[in-house]
C-alpha cells in the first residue's frame, strides 16, 4: 500500500510541476508605446502576450489612439520592415483597449515591433518598439 501510495503523490506531484511550468510561461512578453508614422498620430501602449494555449496576443492599451485611416490592420514587423504574414487583423476601433491573435505559426520572438498598418496604401500609421 505504502508504494502504491508513493506512486500516487508522485504521478500528483509531476502533474502539479508540469501544469506550473505551462501556466508560468503564459503572460507578458514584450511591451511598447507607439509613435505615429506617415504623417499620422498614433499614440499609447502595446503588449504581446502568451495565452496559456501558446498562442499570443496583441493587446492595444485602454490609452491606444489613432487619428485615423482607411483599412488599418494591426501586425508585427522587425527593424522598420511589416511582416504581412503577421496580420492579425482589422482594427476595432480608433480608440481604447482592444485585442488581436497572432496567427498561428508566427514565431512571435523573430519580431521587435508591433505595426498599425494601413492595408490600401502599404503604409505603417504606427510603430511600438518592442522591448
């Protein structure tokens, strides 16, 4: 009984390990501010965050604004250079906190800026350096 006992906790206790390790990798990954660009006004914070699935998010702080555009898109990019593949969507709104997946398949450690990206002309309205 003692070891049957034993091997419970044990198996219990790996569970409990494994679980931890997953859920403290999910939070924060990087954050930034934004700065306008193409003669545009974008201003406020951005986080990256792992979810505890693996996947990651953009998250547009409750301050996020941008004095507008047509088609913005919201992605990441590296060096001044958007990455299209990285679109993670449309724009919700002008103003206030909102929220994008990243596709799946991005490497979101490959990237060091989040970008509002107007579609129709290929032009950044916004860039947030991550750090």
């Amino acid at each position: 009984m003692f070891k049957t006992l034993k091997t419970l906790l044990a198996v219990t206790l790996a569970g409990i390990i494994s679980f931890s390790a997953i859920s403290a990798e999910a939070g924060p990954v990087a954050s930034g501010t934004f700065t306008g660009a193409s003669d545009h006004i974008t201003t406020g914070g951005v986080e990256v965050v792992k979810n505890d699935d693996g996947s990651h998010t953009i998250i547009l702080a409750d301050d996020f604004s941008l004095d507008g555009a047509p088609d913005p898109r919201v992605g990441l990019g590296k060096d001044g250079f958007y990455d299209g593949n990285t679109d993670s969507g449309n724009l919700q709104a002008l103003t206030g906190g909102q929220s994008f997946v990243i596709p799946a398949g991005v490497d979101v450690s490959s990237f060091n800026e989040v970008y509002i990206w107007c579609e129709k002309f290929s032009v950044p309205l916004g860039v947030a350096k991550l750090n």
